[in-house]
C-alpha cells in the first residue's frame, strides 16, 4: 500500500517564527496558524498501521485556521 500525507504549519522549532509573524505575498505581517506536532504523529501513525488490504491514499493535516490547503 502507499498513501501521501501533506502536512500544514506544524508547531515545532523550525515554524516559531510563523506563531509571532511572517510577511504574506501582500507584504504585510501576520501570524500563520500551526497546529500540535502531536497530531501530525497521530496521522502518520493511522496510515502506517492500516492493514495491508486498506489504505489512505492521501491525507492532508493542518491547522484550522491556515487560509489556504497546500500552503505550509
């Protein structure tokens, strides 16, 4: 089996920078919303322990308040 999982702005070292504000393609600054890295684990796992004879072929997780599905 094979599936894709797309991840939003997880909360973790790398997306700090996002929580206090990033500049947007208008040129202003505003905070990203992230999400628990907790759940982001919580994904991956239910994929990996589908039997065989299932499978998610492709899995988005992100923060509910990311404006826009692809970006993060």
């Amino acid at each position: 089996a094979c599936g894709q999982i797309d991840i939003g702005n997880a909360a973790t070292e790398m997306t700090e920078r996002m929580a206090a504000g990033i500049i947007q393609a208008n040129g202003t600054i505003m905070p990203e919303a992230r999400l628990d890295l907790k759940h982001v684990c919580e994904a991956v796992l239910y994929m990996a322990n589908l039997p065989l004879d299932a499978n998610v072929q492709f899995m988005t997780v992100m923060a509910t308040k990311m404006p826009f599905v692809g970006r993060g």
